[in-house]
C-alpha cells in the first residue's frame, strides 16, 4: 500500500514562510520523482514543483527564487520550503509521485495567506 502524508500547512502573513513535508511509504523513494501541486478553491490542480531521483529540481515561474523542494531519501520525505508566501499561494498543496505506472497522491494540506 502507498501512502503519502503531507503536513506543515497551515496560516500565514504575507510574507511569511511555511515547510511542507510529504512523507512517504510503500514505494522505492530513493528512484521516484516526486512533485508538489497546489489547487486553490475553484481552481485546478496545478504543478508547483518537482525533484527527480537525482536531486534536480524545477518550478512552476510563479514560485521560482521563493519556493525550495528537497528530499531525503533516507526519511522518505520531501519538503516544500516556501519563502515570501502571498497571498495568491493560498491552496491545497499536495505531494505526487508515480508508482507502479500508478499516479498516487496524498491527503492534501491547507496553506492560508493573509494580507
């Protein structure tokens, strides 16, 4: 059975930071990519982040130079450092990773940005 847990959501000012972690079980961590995605009410589900098997990493421009994925394969967690938050980074923020030529998703965690 895989199971993605996120936590570290939560309510912030503008300006603000928060850290996201996806912990994970039942996949081969150290080889899988994995990927934030954010969906604001009303919204799609939308890619934020990914970091591949070998460390390298890419963001969606609007998080870019504020937003750091990273991993630790011996945890098998990935974190989601979020920097200088606004107030249009609110959302649902999710961890996503393939397994089995399945797309396995986690439960989700609320980030809310105040003004």
């Amino acid at each position: 059975q895989v199971y993605l847990v996120e936590s570290g959501g939560g309510l912030v000012q503008a300006g603000g930071s928060l850290r996201l972690s996806c912990r994970t079980s039942g996949i081969n961590f150290s080889i899988s990519r994995m990927a934030w995605y954010r969906q604001a009410p009303g919204k799609q589900r939308d890619l934020v982040a990914t970091i591949s098997r070998d460390g390298s990493t890419n963001y969606t421009d609007s998080v870019k130079g504020r937003f750091t994925i990273s991993r630790d394969n011996a945890r098998a967690t990935v974190y989601l450092q979020m920097n200088s938050l606004k107030v249009e980074d609110a959302a649902d923020y999710y961890c996503q990773t393939s397994w089995k030529s399945r797309n396995c998703w986690g439960r989700g965690t609320q980030v809310t940005v105040s003004s």
